[in-house]
C-alpha cells in the first residue's frame, strides 16, 4: 500500500474506533468501509465472533456515517441488520440481510427501492441512481449487473453465465465497469449504461489452468470489492486489487498497472 493510502487508512482508524466504542459500547467494532471522500458508510459489528465464520456467513452490520475531511462521525442506524451502505447524493442506500434495498432521505422516511440485490453498491457521482451486482431467480450462484434509479426502476446491463459483479460507474455517468467469470478467469468487462454489448477488458486470452503455480505475465487482478474503487478520471480507475495494492485501470483501453505511490 502507498504511503498516501496509509496515512488515510491509519486517520479513519484514529477517528472512527473511539467513536464506534462510545457509541456502540466496548465490543463492537468497525470492519468496513464503504465509498471515498466525505460520505463514507462505516459497518460496524456488535462483537468479534468467537469462532471463524464460514465463507458464506456475512455478520451483519451497524452503519455510520464518516466524513473524511472533517473526522465526523455520525450514526445512521443502531441496528446490526445491513450488509452494505453507500451515501448516494443526500439520501443513504442500505442493503439488509434478505437483499432488500431501501433508501433513506434526509428526512429519515424511508422505501424500498428493489429486491434481490446482492450488494457492490456504486453510486453515480450525480447522486440518481446507483449501480450493484443482483442476484438470479434461479438456483446456484447466478448475478448480473444493474443499473436502479431512485423511482425504483432496475434495468439489467449485463448477465452473462456464471457471475457478473463488481460494478462501477464512471464519474460522467455514461461507462460501468465490471468483473465476471464468463471466460473462466475473473476479468474486467466494459459496458454502458444504456446496456451495450459487454467488452472484455482484461485477462484476455487466459485460462484458468494458466493460473496454476503463479500469477502468468500480463494477468490483471480483479478487485477485492467495489468498497475501495475511485475514479481518477472518466477513463481511468484505480481499485483495491487485495494484499495491500492498488491497482489503476484504463476502461477505455484496458491497460492496467499497479499504483505503486503519489499523493492522493
């Protein structure tokens, strides 16, 4: 990790663990953070679990608000029921357990936006809609990608076999970026909003078998979540590719490369 993602990583933690423990009591902890810049979701536990979860099991989450440029911290809601939080313009969207969506205006009323959403929640920079991974009808594992707009409309962008997940919406609300598995190594796929015909970005050409014993020459890591994604500009984004690196990624190109330092 650079030193500039350091230094913010150890500033949220300063100021955010008093407050998670004066407001939430000596147990609970903090264990997410989702979004960049002013409005970002902080998930809270009410205890670390004695015991390791499986890989399935999610505990849920507390959410709270923290401002990174003024170190505030402020509840959203007490209740350990969400998976996910994103601020999306003025309102908060939270993901519950069983994959309901609701959105929460700044007068606290609250509605549901859509159903069966599994999660990466990525807002557009304009606050009106926020793109996420959903979750099929169908038994297995089966998600696509989709667009939901704050009426609660949700149209479907891309859905391949298999998993389609990670999404992300560039800063002019025109471009989503995605991961899915449909070739068999998790790449990055492009499309748009108006739903055009996904282009593999990355990892093209690999096979799976091609992974065995090490990364091969030219391979570009998937992110670890939409959490940590930020745009740098229209073109380009830079994500949390795992093990402390981030990488930066050209959606119009495909190049790729890690961000190995340079103030943020």
């Amino acid at each position: 990790m650079n030193p500039s993602d350091l230094r913010r990583v150890a500033k949220a933690r300063e100021r955010i663990v008093p407050a998670v423990e004066k407001e939430f009591g000596p147990k609970a902890r903090f264990v997410h953070l989702f979004g960049q810049g002013r409005n970002m979701m902080v998930g809270i536990i009410a205890e670390i679990p004695e015991q390791p979860l499986g890989t399935d099991d999610v505990p849920l989450l507390a959410i709270a608000q923290y401002d990174e440029s003024t170190g505030a911290v402020r509840v959203v809601d007490r209740e350990f029921k969400y998976r996910e939080a994103r601020a999306v313009g003025q309102n908060v969207a939270l993901l519950d357990g069983q994959g309901n969506l609701r959105l929460r205006e700044p007068n606290g009323r609250e509605r549901v936006l859509a159903q069966k959403v599994g999660g990466d929640l990525f807002p557009t920079a304009k606050g009106d809609a926020l793109v996420a991974t959903l979750v099929g009808d169908g038994e297995g594992h089966e998600t696509s990608v989709g667009i939901i707009d704050l009426k609660g409309r949700v149209k479907v962008l891309a859905d391949g076999p298999g998993i389609d997940a990670t999404p992300s919406i560039s800063p002019d609300g025109k471009t989503v970026v995605f991961v899915s598995g449909r070739t068999s190594v998790a790449s990055f796929f492009v499309t748009t909003v108006d739903g055009a015909e996904p282009k593999q970005l990355t990892n093209i050409g690999l096979e799976s078998h091609m992974l065995f014993g090490g990364a091969p020459e030219g391979f570009v890591p998937p992110p670890v979540s939409s959490h940590h994604m930020e745009w740098v500009s229209d073109d380009v984004l830079r994500y949390n590719a795992g093990g402390g690196e981030f990488w930066k990624i050209n959606v119009r190109t495909g190049q790729a490369a890690p961000d190995v330092g340079g103030e943020k």
